[in-house]
C-alpha cells in the first residue's frame, strides 16, 4: 500500500494525468489460463509428432487453437512462393511471370565451391617483392641466433631484455628528416692574366707618328724649304730627323689625332670601352687554346 | 621495399638519378646508422649531428666507392669513425678524464626523457655506457645489430679474435652490472 502511494506520489509530480487512468490491463486471457498453463506446458514438451498433441487431462483445452496439419504441411508451404496476383493482372490477362535474365547452368550448385576456392587463391598469394627480400631475410634471421646462442653461454640474461630502443625520439625524425645534399663545390676558373700595357705608351707612340707624318708631308710639300728633307747619310751616321716633336704635336689639332686613335685601337683601348670585352677574349681563349698555345701566345705578346 | 644496394649505387652514377639514387640509400640505411650512432654518443641532438655529418661523407665518398667491399659495411665504418671522432672532441672541449667520461655518458642516459632506473632495458643502456668505447662499440654492434665478427672485423679493422675477446668481455660486465643493480 505504502508503495503504490510513493508511486501515485511520484506520477503526480512528473504525469499526473496518469494518477487517474485505469490500473486494469485492456487485454483478455482464456479462462483458467494461468492455473493451467503448468499442464500445458508439459503437454508441448511431451509431444510425439509435431502438431499431435497428446491427450489432454480431462477438462483442459489449449487455450489457442491451430488448424489442422498446420505443422505437417508448414515446410511444403514455405518451399513456394505463391504469386498473388492483383486484380489489373487479373484482367489483363498475362502470362505467368518469368525470370527476363538467363543464369549458366549449374551456376548455383558451383557457387560456393567457386567462392571457396576464390578465398584459398588470396591467402596462398606471395606479397609483392617477397622472393627478392628472402635471401637477406633468411641471414638476419641466421645472424640473430648465432648471437643468441653465444650469449646463452656468455650472459643468458642479456637474451631476456627486449631490444627495442627505450631513448626517447622526436616523433617523425625518420620520416621528415630530408637528406642534406651538399651544395657543388665551386672551382675557381684558371685565370689567364694578359700583360698589361703601359696605356700612356701607346699615345705617345701614336702622337709620334703622327707627328712625324704630318712633318714629313710638311716638309715635302713645303716649297719654302729648300732643305733637303732626306740628307745622305752613311750606316756611321745614324739618321735622325732635324724636328721638335712637341713643337710640331702642338700644331696638330686634338680632332686629328683622336681620327688617328680611332682608326688604329688596341686591345686596352677596347677594354676602356667595353669592360665586358677582355671577359669575353678570355673565355674564347680558354674555350679554345691549350695551355701550351695560351703560354706561347704570352711569351709573344711580351715580347711584341 | 628497399632496392638492393648495386642497383642504389647505379643509380647514384647515373648523374640524371644521382640525387635520387643518394636519397634511396639515405632511406635504406637512415635508421640503422642513427641508432649505432644514437648508441655511443646517446643524445638525440649529438647524433643528430653526427648523422648529418655521416651522409656528407657519403655523398662525397660513393662518386669513389667500387663496391670492394659491401656498402653496410663501407657506411658503418663512415658512422663508427664519425662517431668516435665526435666523442674524442667532446672529452677535448671538457677536458675529462677517460672515467669521468664514462660518468659523462651514464648521465646524459639519466637525462633522457623516458629513463626509468627500475626497467631492465634502462639499466642495460647504463651498464653499456661503463664499458670503455671500443668495447661499448664491439658490444653494439653484436648484441643489438647482430654483426658477423667477420664483418665487424672489416668495420672496425680489428682482428676477428680479438673482437670475439672483447665481446665476451664486455657481455660479462654488462650482466654483472644488471645482477649487481637488479
């Protein structure tokens, strides 16, 4: 009593519509039911043939009936599956339906034995390169009981310590750690020095020359002058020419010598003008003389 | 699955695939090598280094190697020497003692993040780092890579007898040290 007011009380708080609704259950049970259902218990388990009840104590029915020979044909009907065919089938009139797709014959019966066989084939395959890794496999494994025989003898608890490293890693050193390819080393080029020319030279040599030029075009076609330009002369008396270069230089206006310069670069002057073009004469040297024609070209240019 | 090391090797001489052929070794071999050397020098950074250092060799040294001998090995003499050379510096910066060394060792061990004094493999890597360096060598190299003293000899330009002497010697002392620390 007590409990079913703890209840009440409890529905009350949480439904309490349901406090009120009817405690009797809506569904019926044959008469007698539970006071024999020990009997008809017993009876099930004591049947001979399925679906043949054995006789009964006197007064008791099953309290649910089965038609007759249900058990016995329950197999046979299960085996088919009966078409129901709808009422617009009905008046069309068709055919009995048929399988639209054809199947090999003994495709079934084979099935299973196929699909056996199927699973056998992949666990009998070899993993890829297993034949090639087995040589050096079979030595590992050769090597690591020779040791472990030899230290059965020498220390047998050494063969009891797992060998896996215990040292702490980084986690995906070996996976992120990219080989560190050196850098190619750099050989310095053979360099080739030319020898360098007094600069200041060769203008004088040019302002000489064209001094002595313009004097001597002077001197020829200076009708004024009677002087014999080209005096006689003996091997004792080495000639020398009666003229003041920077007198007849300063004669000379810079345009003419700068057309004489012009006409007539070096290599330096080029250079002057063109850094990259002693770069340029070099590389084409070295791609395409020998150190012996390089070394004799030197030797010539120094003494030129 | 790794290439076998003729085929690595022609590759790396092939100069489209040099690259590629100097990395597949590096992979192949990678782990094996900083383990050898994790074991002498024992912290992570150190062999760190001396990996690096290891490969640079290689990269510069395979343009000559004529495959005489085999490659492992060629390469475990590369890690064995840099290795040894490493730890010849450190004792010189600091100026120790060859003992005081080996305490050197025994507490970088100590220091490591996973050391626990009570597991057996701790005490194991304890007892390897009071052995003097070549027997410590000798020892690695046998117990945890399981080497042929045949090929030990050729790594380490030792005579096989000697190395067999070494070895017993250096097992000996290690099992003490874990019965006596047990």
């Amino acid at each position: 009593m007590t409990n079913r007011i703890h209840i009440q009380n409890e529905l009350n708080t949480v439904a309490p519509a349901l406090v009120h609704a009817p405690v009797l259950m809506p569904y019926t049970l044959p008469t007698h039911y539970f006071s024999h259902l020990g009997e008809w218990t017993e009876a099930f388990l004591n049947m001979d043939k399925p679906g043949v009840l054995p006789n009964l104590p006197d007064g008791l029915q099953l309290p649910y009936a089965v038609p007759n020979n249900y058990f016995n044909d329950l197999s046979a009907w299960t085996s088919e599956v009966p078409h129901i065919e709808t009422a617009h089938e009905k008046d069309l009139n068709l055919p009995v339906k048929m399988e639209v797709y054809t199947v090999p014959s003994g495709y079934f019966e084979n099935l299973a034995d196929d699909i056996i066989s199927q699973i056998h084939q992949q666990e009998n395959s070899v993993p890829n390169g297993y034949f090639e890794a087995l040589p050096d496999f079979l030595l590992q494994k050769v090597r690591s009981m020779e040791v472990q025989e030899e230290l059965e003898t020498l220390a047998p608890i050494l063969n009891n310590i797992d060998k896996k490293p215990v040292q702490s890693l980084p986690e995906g050193y070996f996976e992120n750690t990219k080989p560190n390819i050196p850098a190619p080393a750099v050989i310095p080029a053979k360099v080739v020095s030319l020898p360098r020319r007094k600069s200041w030279m060769k203008y004088a040599v040019a302002a000489s020359l064209v001094g002595i030029a313009g004097l001597t075009t002077f001197k020829v076609f200076d009708k004024s002058n009677t002087e014999n330009p080209f005096p006689k002369t003996t091997f004792e008396q080495p000639v020398t020419a009666n003229v003041d270069v920077t007198k007849e230089l300063k004669k000379l206006d810079a345009a003419s010598i700068k057309n004489y310069l012009r006409n007539n670069e070096t290599s330096s002057e080029k250079l002057a003008a063109d850094p990259n073009a002693e770069i340029k004469d070099i590389q084409y040297a070295l791609q395409n003389f020998t150190d012996e024609e390089l070394k004799k070209h030197l030797e010539e240019d120094i003494a030129y | 699955m790794h290439l076998d090391d003729h085929t690595l090797l022609q590759q790396f001489h092939d100069p489209v695939n040099k690259e590629r052929g100097y990395t597949a070794i590096v992979k192949k071999y990678q782990e094996k090598l900083y383990w050898h050397i994790r074991r002498m020098v024992v912290q992570h950074e150190d062999a760190n280094d001396v990996l690096q250092n290891v490969f640079i060799k290689v990269w510069k040294g395979l343009e000559n190697f004529r495959e005489d001998s085999q490659l492992y090995t060629w390469l475990y003499r590369i890690a064995t020497n840099e290795s040894l050379s490493y730890l010849d510096k450190q004792k010189r910066k600091a100026s120790v003692s060859l003992s005081d060394d080996e305490n050197g060792m025994e507490n970088k061990v100590r220091a490591d993040q996973n050391f626990d004094a009570n597991k057996l493999e701790w005490k194991l890597q304890l007892a390897i780092q009071r052995l003097p360096e070549k027997q410590r060598l000798v020892f690695n190299l046998r117990y945890y890579d399981e080497m042929p003293y045949e090929q030990m000899s050729r790594v380490l330009e030792t005579s096989e007898g000697a190395l067999k002497a070494s070895y017993h010697h250096a097992a000996k002392k290690v099992e003490e040290f874990i019965l006596a620390n047990a």
